[in-house]
C-alpha cells in the first residue's frame, strides 16, 4: 500500500499551558483527535485526499472550541463573515469563499464552487445564492452565536481594534491566538489536498479577508510538492504569498518539505513580524508542523504515528 497520511489544524498563536485549564486542554485534545479520526478514516479506506480534509474541517467547523462555521469570531458589526478555501493537488482546481453569512460548512461549500462552479471563488451574497442552489445546511445567527465571542468582540471594540480569535485581552493585549483550521492529506493514489476555514478577526472591518481563502498564500496544494494549510497574521502570510512560496522552494529550488517550511515560517516571516504557523505534508508523505509562535493546534496521522501537540 502507498503511504498516506493527514495532518489538521486549529489555529496557532501565544498559546501557554500556564495559562490553560486542564478541563478546556483536554476539550482541544478532543476536538483535535475527532478530526483527526474523521480524515483518516476517509484515507485509510482507499478514499480521497479531497474528501478526507474535508471531513477533517468539518469536524472542526461544528465545534466552537474553533475560529471557523460554528465558532467564528465576530465582525464589529455582530455579524460573523466566514472565509474557507480548498485545493486538489492532482490538477490546482480550486474553490474559495469570503465574507460568506449563515452557511453550517463553509468548506463544503467552497469544494461546491471547486467542482460544480465555472468559478474558483465567489463573495458574499453570490456565495450564499450559490449555497441554496447546492442545497447546502444553512443556519441562523443564533447557531453562530457563542458567548466567549460575543464578549471578545465588546472587549476589542473597547480597545478600537481588530484581533486574532480569542485573543486574551484581560492579562496582554499582545496576546494572539489564532482560530483558523485547516487540513492536509495525501491518499492513496498519491493525491494531495488541503483546505482551510475560517471566521478571520474578531473586531475586523466588515469586508476584511485574509490569507486563508486565498489559495495560494494561506491554503495550497500540488502533487508535484506538497499540501500547505496555514494559520496567523493573515496580512504578513499574503505579503509573502506563503503556501505557494513554500511550494516553489521545493519544485524550483528542490529543497526538502522541512526545509521549504522552515525558510518561509522560521526565517523569512520572522524577519518581517508575522506570526502563526503551517500544516504540510508532501508527496511522498512527510508530515510537518511548523510555527514560529507559542502554539499551534495541531495533529497529524500516518501508518505508524499519531500526534496531537498544542505548545
Ligand atoms: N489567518 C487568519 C486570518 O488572518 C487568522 C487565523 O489564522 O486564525 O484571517
């Protein structure tokens, strides 16, 4: 059997286990091994890479624990606009959403635009028009509402800006975390896939969109390098188109994944500020989860290993 393997995120930033309860570190643990479950068993039965992240994403999307569907951020405006990007490594074709409101799985509907659409990205009202002619779940804003958000959004308005997920305003205003999920596999058929959801900033500017709908800079996938998910300060990722610059250190420069990821996360955007982290896995099914901040939400699952890591 070909090697296969999944790696999933939820989100990275200053992320201290000083800091978090034993009760809500195992809820993320959880949280992490049910998505992680949920990919692999798509994987390991001889399915798609495609499917497999999206199921991932899925799991992740309906648990609030997470900055994506069900536990988006807020915008300063109340509302929650949800950005998700996917990509299939056999062929580039890509599906993106931005700003998209009362859509359960925003992943699956950005998979909808990828192989049902003559388009790779829709917006807003177009996105969701185009939801209701798939047939996807939608839900109202009571579904999307949860109480730790609301209270960050009045806390950043407070402040007058905009920030990262849960950031932990009370104790430093530096604090970021970042909520953003994202997926990354390699099938059997030697298929890569990867897609990312998110609700953005809490506190953005209604509008805003960072880098994880764009395919490219913060979600990528290419059988001939690798799949990339990312999470972090979306405006440093698209300042270095970060997936796709990771991928072209590997096609045209013919570095290794690791040394590819670590370049771009370890060197490149430390130099310029940006914070937060990547999933990867390459074609021939090396895992890697790199972040130049305190945490990532992470895991990964191959033949031989499982891990779950937060610090
Ligand atoms: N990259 C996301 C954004 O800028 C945030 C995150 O990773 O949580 O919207």
């Amino acid at each position: 059997m070909k090697k296969i393997g999944l790696a999933i995120h939820g989100g990275a930033g200053t992320i201290r286990r000083s800091t978090m309860s034993r009760i809500l570190e195992k809820e993320y643990i959880k949280g992490l091994k049910n998505s992680l479950v949920a990919g692999w068993k798509v994987i390991s039965k001889g399915g798609s890479s495609l499917d497999a992240v999206c199921e991932s994403v899925v799991i992740l999307e309906n648990n609030p624990l997470f900055n994506a569907g069900k536990g988006s951020v807020f915008t300063n405006e109340g509302k929650n606009e949800m950005d998700a990007a996917i990509m299939d490594g056999r062929n580039l074709e890509s599906g993106a959403i931005a700003g998209v409101m009362g859509i359960k799985n925003p992943i699956l509907l950005a998979k909808e635009i990828m192989q049902k659409s003559e388009f790779a990205f829709l917006s807003g009202n177009g996105a969701e028009k185009f939801a209701k002619k798939m047939k996807l779940q939608s839900e109202n804003e009571k579904y999307f509402f949860t109480q730790k958000r609301w209270e960050q959004l009045q806390k950043a308005k407070k402040s007058g800006k905009a920030f990262l997920d849960h950031t932990d305003f009370d104790k430093n205003l530096k604090n970021k975390y970042y909520g953003t999920v994202g997926a990354v596999a390699l099938d059997q058929h030697g298929n890569l896939a990867a897609a990312t959801s998110t609700g953005g900033m809490t506190n953005k500017m209604f509008g805003r969109i960072g880098d994880s709908p764009l395919n490219g800079i913060g979600n990528y996938a290419n059988n001939k390098t690798a799949a990339i998910s990312c999470t972090g300060s979306g405006e440093y990722f698209i300042k270095l188109t970060v997936a796709f610059r990771i991928s072209a250190l590997m096609e045209y420069k013919k570095l290794s994944l690791k040394k590819a990821v670590e370049q771009v996360i370890l060197k490149e955007l430390v130099k310029i500020n940006g914070d937060g982290g990547v999933i990867a896995i390459d074609n021939k099914g090396n895992i890697n989860l790199t972040f130049n901040s305190e945490g990532m939400y992470r895991g990964s699952m191959n033949d031989s290993e499982t891990f779950i890591g937060i610090y």
